[in-house]
C-alpha cells in the first residue's frame, strides 16, 4: 500500500525553516552518536550535505504525524515494506545519489534478530544502477549496537558496551555495470546483479560457505556516496 500524503513530507526544495529544523535534528542525533560510538567527527554534525539519508520502515516511523516529521527532518525516507524496489520512496533514494548525496541502506530491510544469513534487497542495485552518478559502495559490518540497547523492551540505552565496526574498502561497480549493459540485460537483471556480485556469490556460488563468510562479516550495511 503507497503512503499517505501526511506520511512523506520531504520537499523537493526545502525552505529555511525546513533547513533549520533539519539541522538542529541532524546535530542532535550526530551528538548522541558521537557520545556513543566515538567515530564521528564533530565538525561535520551541522552540515546536512555531509550527513546520511537513509531508507526507513514506515510502518515503525509514520504511525504519528509527529514521528514522520521527527524522522524526515533526519534525514529519513520512509518506504513502505511489500512496495517493491519501484516505489516512490526509492525513487527519492537515487534523485539523492543523482545530486551526489550520501545515501545508507540497510540491506537486508530489517531487523536481523537472529544475526542470521539473510539475502539482499533488489532496492540497492537499483540505486547503483539508476543513479545518473555512479556512486561508489562501502560496505560495513557492526557487532554489538543490541547490546547498547536492546531489541525488546525496555529500550534502554546502556553504557560501557563493546561495539565492533568491521569497514570494508570502497567499491566501483562502473565496468561491471557498463559490462552487463553492453549484455543488454533487461533492468532487473541488472538490479539483482549487484547484491549477488558484493556479496561473492558471482564468483563463489550462493550457497558456498566462503561467499556466506565474506556476506556475514563485510556486508551487514551498504553506504553509497
């Protein structure tokens, strides 16, 4: 089901009070995140060009009128989960990567309880594939942010728990997708190239145990820029 107008507020051209709430909340956050995990670097919290739009469930995020403007002023999109890869809201993903924003997916488009093998979304190779400026991916893989606070309730932030960020290097997918064009593959086989490609399963084969290992500690979420 598509969102309710009431439930996607980003403009395609923000105003100053737009701009200004964005980045109060974008500092807010970036604060917090610094006071826990130590890795970001103060001087670029206020600057929204420098910070993450990121893909967000809108069945968790766009119950209240007030969560969808909290979450958008963010830097959050809010998709809607069973709308498949060609829905608005990713369209909104890759406009972004067109004008050379930071966009963060989380590939696996939930909650991996159970830290278990699960496979990619379609929705990333789409956005390398769309995007008018090819973006490169960094991959990365984190351990531990369910302890700092837990996936159950009560959700209370803890201190002094060790998190783990495993930072893969960065990956150019220009001759692979300039490859698979002169194949003249049709654009969902191109889309569902690239999960299978990142995670070795071209190369490896997808039920190998080698190609298992390098999804599970290098791809838990994808960054593009």
């Amino acid at each position: 089901m598509p969102l309710e107008p009431w439930q996607f507020v980003i403009p395609e051209k923000p105003g100053t009070f737009w701009r200004i709430g964005s980045r109060f909340m974008i500092i807010g956050t970036g604060i917090i995140s610094r006071i826990y995990l130590r890795t970001l670097k103060m001087k670029g919290l206020g600057h929204p060009h420098k910070t993450r739009w990121c893909p967000i469930a809108s069945d968790i995020t766009c119950t209240k009128k007030w969560h969808v403007y909290f979450f958008s002023l963010g830097q959050g999109i809010p998709v809607v989960r069973g709308d498949g890869v060609y829905q608005h809201p990713m369209d909104v993903c890759i406009d972004k990567l067109h004008k050379g924003h930071w966009v963060h997916f989380f590939p696996e488009g939930k909650v991996n309880m159970n830290k278990e093998f699960m496979r990619l979304k379609w929705g990333v190779g789409r956005a390398i594939a769309e995007s008018r400026v090819l973006p490169l991916v960094i991959p990365f893989w984190h351990l531990g942010m369910d302890e700092v606070l837990a996936n159950h309730q009560p959700y209370i932030p803890k201190f002094g728990k060790k998190i783990t960020m495993l930072i893969g290097k960065p990956l150019d997918f220009r001759e692979a997708l300039q490859h698979l064009r002169e194949e003249a593959r049709n654009q969902k086989e191109v889309d569902g190239y690239y999960p299978r490609r990142v995670c070795g399963f071209e190369s490896q084969g997808r039920g190998s145990t080698q190609g298992q290992v390098y999804l599970q500690y290098l791809m838990k979420d994808f960054t593009l820029v």
